[in-house]
C-alpha cells in the first residue's frame, strides 16, 4: 500500500451493515459481527477527511495480539483476524479489502460503560487534577506534575457516548448502570489486564500512560469486546524519551491532534486537511508501536 493511500471506506454492499462507526464499519454475519477497521481518524470527535496509511492494519494486529496476551485473566469476543477462516457467507471478493484489517467476532450486549485505568497523570486527567486535584471523585494527593506516574494506577470510567464526548462519571454512577457487583468486577478485571499489558510494553521500551476497555456480556458472562490496547484506545508513549513536567512524544494520534490545535479551527465538522507530512509521520508511529511491541509489521 502507498504511503499516500489507505482505506476510507469499507463499503461491502453484499453484507448486512450493523453500524458505522468513526473508524470501524461493523457488518451482521449470521450470529457473528465482522469488525472491519479504516484508515480514518478521529481527533476531537470529528472524523477528519484524510486517511492514516496502515492505521486500521495496525489497530487490528495490536487487538489480535492483545486479546491472546490476556486470556489468562479474561475471554473477549474475537473469534479470528483470518479471512482464510471467515464463514462462506463473506463473499472471497471480499478478501482482499478485509485481509488483516477485520476481526470475526461473537455477538455481544455492550456495557453502557468504558473503563478506563490511568497509570500517569496526562490528558484530560491532568487537567481535571491541576485545577481540582481529582479525577472521577478519586481525591489524588498535591505535588503531581503532568505526565507524572501516579503511586498507583487509578480507575476512571466514562459514559458510552453514541456521539459527542464520553463523560467522566462517578464510581456510584457506574454502579446505578451496571450493578455493584459488575462493577466490582470491571474494576478488579481492567487493572489486571493495565498491571499485566504495561509489564509486557516496558520490556519493549513503552509506557501504556492510560488506556480504555470496552466489557460485554454473552450469557450473563462479562468479556472483553471493542479493540484492545491500541493507540487509539491508549497512550504510548517512548520509555526512553519519558521526563515528567511536560507532555511526552507519543506512538498514538496525539502528534495529529497538536498539528489541529494549532490551526484556527473549532473543532467542528468539516474539519481542515491534514499536510501529507503529518499524515506520513502520524502512519509511522502507529507503524513503529506494532513492531516494537509485536515485532511484526503490515
């Protein structure tokens, strides 16, 4: 694939389109999803009009990985990232365009939250503590800078915003949603799978700062669904370039969302083009995080 192409759209008019999302387009396949990731990409909630080269090849492959690193401590919902093993109701034509970009995957009921584990103080997490030091109605102690690594990883769950910003919510509120002993669980199980991915990374020179899982249930049985210690669900950033007090070189979209800062845009659609430079440094990171924690590429 050129480094000046990639895949906007996923259209497969032979297949039943569940939804569409701002990066993956999810296809009904008898009593299976089929996941397929774009190259789009998102910044401020705001589809942008370029495609990221690889990005969705990349999302894919770091999922598969993950989902297999953490089976010890929960299941998920992939089924196969093969299309060699895909059922005879996707069309072969399809393959092509499907190949290391789609998960099959069961069907699940989503939990109306996200969870997110937070290892270091960065992002809107830093924001929320600089003026209010807590996050989530986690009171945090003073003398934090940003990007700083807090004594321990916190919880800090988010609504399931259909469109728009996810919102913080409250540990109460997620119990009012899911139930106590649900939540009780998500908890336990997401900083298992944080302690145990952040472990894995530092060996491979990155630090997971944050990241955000997505739970569902099939049969009453809470499992892992959505994508997987991606950059688009975490923030990587290079272990040898960390110094606390500052921002931190990152391996995810974050090098996007500064070129767009710096513009006079609103952040509302239609948001502007990205310059082929930032598109091909953007690509390369993605790129760079697979094979440093895979030792793969696309």
């Amino acid at each position: 694939m050129s480094i000046n192409k990639g895949l906007y759209s996923t259209e497969m008019p032979k297949l039943k389109l569940h939804g569409r999302g701002k990066v993956r387009d999810i296809y009904e396949v008898g009593d299976c999803f089929l996941i397929v990731a774009s190259d789009r990409i998102s910044a401020f909630d705001v589809v942008l009009p370029n495609c990221i080269p690889h990005k969705g090849s990349t999302l894919t492959k770091l999922s598969e990985f993950w989902f297999a690193h953490t089976t010890d401590i929960i299941q998920n919902h992939l089924i196969t990232c093969d299309v060699a093993d895909f059922p005879d109701s996707i069309p072969t034509e399809y393959h092509a365009q499907l190949k290391d970009r789609s998960m099959l995957v069961k069907k699940a009921e989503p939990l109306q939250v996200e969870c997110v584990v937070r290892g270091y103080l960065s992002g809107s997490g830093w924001k929320k503590y600089a003026s209010a030091e807590e996050l989530c109605g986690i009171r945090l102690r003073e003398g934090y800078v940003e990007s700083d690594k807090l004594d321990e990883p916190i919880f800090t769950p988010t609504t399931k915003a259909t469109s728009g910003h996810d919102m913080d919510i409250h540990i109460r509120e997620v119990e009012n949603i899911v139930g106590r002993e649900t939540t009780a669980k998500l908890m336990e199980t997401s900083f298992k799978i944080y302690e145990k991915a952040a472990r894995k990374a530092e060996t491979k020179g990155i630090i997971i700062a944050d990241t955000k899982f997505e739970f569902g249930l099939i049969d009453g049985e809470i499992i892992l669904i959505d994508e997987l210690l991606t950059p688009d669900s975490s923030r990587f950033w290079p272990a040898a370039e960390y110094c606390p007090g500052r921002s931190q070189a990152s391996f995810d979209k974050q090098f996007v969302r500064d070129y767009l800062e710096g513009l006079d845009w609103d952040k509302t659609p239609p948001a502007p083009e990205l310059p082929e430079e930032i598109i091909q440094k953007t690509s390369q990171k993605y790129l760079q995080a697979l094979q440093l924690l895979t030792n793969s590429e696309v």
